[in-house]
C-alpha cells in the first residue's frame, strides 16, 4: 500500500488557525506586492488554502520574494 507523503508546507498550514492563515496571508501578500493593507487583507479573507499554499511556497522558493 502507498502513502501520499503529506508536504512540510501543507503539514504546516493545517496546522494554523483560520485567521493565523488569514495574517500569515496578509502579511505574504504585503511583502510581495505594492498594495494597501486593507486590500491584503481583504485577499486573505476571499482566498482559499491553495492559494496561500501557493503564495507561501512561491516566498520560501525564491531567490527574491519580493517581485
């Protein structure tokens, strides 16, 4: 029998509360693009764990995380 080996980022984002995710989403999204605080947040709210994963992974993968 195979086992899907779970990712240490998708370990670690199940691990986190709802509004953890929704200010480590915020916080990502702010380090990453020139937008306002309320937009950030207002992204973290509407987005789904995909998403975050994705952002997440696109930070911890780069060479400058900033684009």
């Amino acid at each position: 029998m195979f086992f899907k080996r779970q990712c240490s980022v998708d370990s670690f984002l199940t691990s986190l509360t709802y509004w953890q995710k929704v200010n480590l989403y915020t916080v990502l999204a702010l380090g990453q693009s020139n937008i306002p605080y309320s937009e950030a947040k207002h992204q973290a709210i509407v987005s789904d764990d995909d998403k975050l994963s994705f952002l997440l992974r696109k930070t911890l993968n780069s060479p400058d995380p900033k684009m």
